[in-house]
C-alpha cells in the first residue's frame, strides 16, 4: 500500500505585505462567506517544510517549499516538493505525473477578489468554489487528492456593473473535456445607482462533465458512467435588501434540472442493480436569504445562510459539491435512488476581532435516509490567538444518515487540522494531521491519513 506520512522537522515562515480588498456587495451572491472572512487582508507568505517521507515502502528525504505572493490583486501560489530517495537517491517525481504535470508547481495564480472586483481570475487548486447562488456547484473542490493535484481555472468578469460571466473549468487535462461549468448574468439596473434595484441580478447556469481522464493508470480509474456525460441548468435570482457598513442582506431563488445521464454502461448497471423508482431528469429549486453582519469594524462579523428546498426524484442539491470529484460514478448511482423531497441548506460563520472565525454549512433533507443524505462541513480559523496559540481545521462529511457517525472519518471524509505553540515571537511548534486521498500500490486512491509535526521560524516585515 502506498502511503504517504511526512514527519516534517522545520518550517519557515515569511510574512509580508497588506492591502485591503475593495468591496461593492459583501458576499453578494455566492457561498464562499469562511474564504472571504479568513482572508480579509492580502498576506504574502514563505513556506519551507524540511521532511522525511515514507512512500510505497521506500523511504525519501527532502523539503516542500510553498511561497505565496501577494501583491495588489495579484496572488501567486506555488508547491515545489523536492523528495530524494535515501537507497538510490532518484527524485521523487510521482506528483508530477499524467494530466498537468509540471503545472502542479503552481498552486494557483490569481486576480482579484471573487464578487468583490470588476475581474477575478484563479488558474490551479481551486476550493470552496460556487456558481450562482450554489443550487447546482457549491462547496466544490477540484483536488481531493494531496498527491495529484488538479489545475484549473475559476473567473468572474463584470461589465461597467451590469453584465457579467462566472464560471470554472476544474481540469486542464487532454486526455477529456472535464467538468466546465459558467453563468452568464446581469443586473438591468446596476449602473443606475438606484438603491436596492441596482443590485437585482439574474443569471443563467449551464454545467457539463465529460471527464475520461485516467485517475489510477489503468481503465479502472476511468469514470465509467460519464462515458456520455452529464449535463445539468439553472436560473436564478437575488436582490441585495440592506447594504451597509453594518448589515447586508440578500434575497434570493433558484430552479434547476439535471438531465437523465445516458450511458450504456449506467444503464447495464441499472438492468443489474434496478433504481428504486424509474431512472430520468431530476428538478429542484430552493429560496433562501444571505445575511452579513459587521459590528465596531471588525470586531464581530458574521454571515449566515438559510434556504428551503424542495426537490424532485432522481435530484440531488448541490450535486457538484466537496465531494464530486473523489468518486462521479457513485454520485451518478445515488441519482438512481434519490427520492422527492424538501430539506434546509443552511450555513453560519463568525469571526472575532479577525483573530477567531468559525464557521460551516450542512445540507439536511426533511427525511434523512441512504438515498437522500445530509451533508456537512466545519471550518475554523485562528490567527495569533491569545499571541501564543494556532489552531486551523477544515473538515467535511458525505453521504451521512446517522448524525453518530458526523465524525467518524471514512471514505466519505476531507479533514484538516493543525495545532501549534508560539514558543517566543519568532519560533513555534506544531502538528498538522490530514485525512485526504492517497495513492495505493495497484494504482487505486484510498482514503489515509498522515501526521506531520513541525517547529517552525517565523518572520513578519
């Protein structure tokens, strides 16, 4: 079994940089709120883990070095990992392998802040990604994986403040034309400068997923039932009630449809494994509110999230979500079983004093059951707490049906969480422990875990 345990010994840190992100409509329209409170500044940021790595039985020693720059509305990320084998002293170069390649040096490029500027582009790792008001994509995340990380491409363009167009692409892999989703939109009265009238948006959302990419190296790893893709649209709209320095809030609803998924091979498994009811297009809306607040600056914000559903057979909310990517054929199945039904989506974050954010979201059905399960996901985020303690996690859950199991970690299972001690102003000490993806011996992805304490130098100019 391939498994990847880093036991890293030294990081650097290097901070520099800070510059306020301008703001038209705070969080207007997306479900991103825990990005945009823990990051509300521009931090440009140095990492270099010294570590010892266990990989398929073999044992590598090296570093992995992860600058981040920010400058303006710029923002480069990278993840350069240099691993020698200890008995033959090859470099270790899996990482790099099939699908993007080299691109996986880049983490991500970026322009701009999402909602927030006329122009927002992000090419690699994307994370917490939405489209519209997340009826369809919310929540998505394009690399489950740690090893094989994906590049692709999120955009928001606004014209003179009344067109514009968002979207994604999660991979820029030949082998396929990968999930590639886009919402053309516009506010007919955002140049008039009429209050609340100005902020009436309504777009339109078109996703497609022909993803043959060959994940383990064998036709096993293909996604056997999107041999003829998926497809799935939507409509939506939202108007911004209260926007102030205090409180914004924004209305808003939605309606979408996932088309039938013709596949011979789905099709064959539905002649060997029949659906609980007849397999065909499924249909949802939803209507809901989005709520920020911000008190003394920045003292205590918060921004939540509540929406009610409703939803047809063979329909699933959110169906591109954190969990897509790790296995399509099993969402595409679930689709087969998904029952009518109503439910809550609903999401709350709070940050204190920009030191202390919480947060998280669950997606709950009126009825929980296997065949239309709740979804959860935590987040939490502390930044110099108390000038002494660091704790960062993000963790989330698929598929559940008893509220028992929320936390036990599984192959429904995404978790991060990092623990450390200033031990004087420059020096700390810490441990950061993963549940994600990793690859096995015959080529297949497992969920595993590593554990990677560190000591770490730390620099702010």
């Amino acid at each position: 079994m391939k498994k990847l345990l880093l036991l890293s010994i030294a990081s650097i840190f290097l901070y520099a940089g800070n510059l306020k992100a301008q703001e038209d409509n705070l969080f207007y329209g997306f479900d991103n709120s825990f990005e945009n409170l823990s990051n509300p500044d521009s931090i440009s940021l140095f990492t270099g883990s010294f570590a010892f790595a266990r990989i398929g039985g073999e044992n590598y020693a090296g570093a992995r070095f992860q600058p981040e720059l920010n400058l303006g509305k710029v923002g480069v990320g990278f993840d350069l990992p240099i691993y020698f084998n200890l008995e033959s002293g090859k470099l270790y170069s899996d990482e790099f392998k099939n699908g993007s390649g080299i691109l996986r040096l880049i983490s991500y490029v970026r322009y701009g802040r999402k909602k927030k500027d006329p122009v927002f582009i992000k090419v690699g790792q994307l994370r917490g990604e939405s489209l519209g008001y997340g009826s369809l994509l919310n929540n998505y995340n394009n690399s489950p994986s740690f090893e094989k990380r994906k590049v692709g491409v999120s955009y928001d363009f606004r014209i003179k403040k009344v067109v514009g167009i968002e979207g994604l692409y999660s991979d820029f892999n030949l082998e396929s034309f990968n999930l590639f989703a886009i919402r053309p939109y516009v506010r007919p009265f955002g140049a008039s400068g009429i209050p609340v009238l100005k902020t009436l948006d309504f777009g339109i959302s078109y996703i497609s997923d022909k993803d043959r990419t060959n994940r383990f190296g064998d036709d096993t790893g293909i996604n056997e039932f999107l041999s003829d893709g998926v497809k799935a649209y939507g409509f939506d709209m939202g108007i911004t009630f209260i926007n102030s320095n205090f409180i914004n809030i924004t209305g808003y609803t939605h309606f979408s449809k996932l088309t039938k998924i013709k596949s011979d091979s789905l099709a064959r498994y539905h002649q060997a494994i029949p659906p609980t009811q007849r397999y065909g297009a499924g249909k949802g809306m939803g209507i809901g509110v989005n709520a920020n607040m911000n008190v003394i600056g920045n003292f205590f914000r918060l921004n939540s999230r509540i929406e009610r559903l409703w939803y047809s057979d063979n329909y699933l909310p959110q169906f591109f979500d954190a969990h897509y990517e790790i296995n399509k054929d099993a969402k595409i199945v679930a689709l087969g079983d998904a029952k009518n039904k109503q439910g809550i989506y609903g999401s709350l974050t709070a940050s204190l004093m920009d030191k202390v954010l919480v947060g998280g979201n669950l997606l709950l059905p009126d009825n929980v059951s296997e065949e239309t399960p709740a979804t959860m996901q935590l987040n939490l985020k502390t930044k110099d707490l108390f000038d002494k303690i660091i704790i960062e996690g993000y963790y989330t859950k698929a598929n559940l049906v008893d509220f028992g199991d929320a936390f036990e970690f599984d192959d429904n299972s995404l978790a991060l969480i990092r623990f450390a001690y200033k031990i004087s102003p420059i020096i700390a000490t810490g441990v950061d422990y993963k549940w994600t993806w990793n690859k096995q011996d015959d080529g297949s992805f497992k969920a595993d875990n590593s554990v990677m304490p560190y000591v770490a130098l730390r620099f702010q100019f």
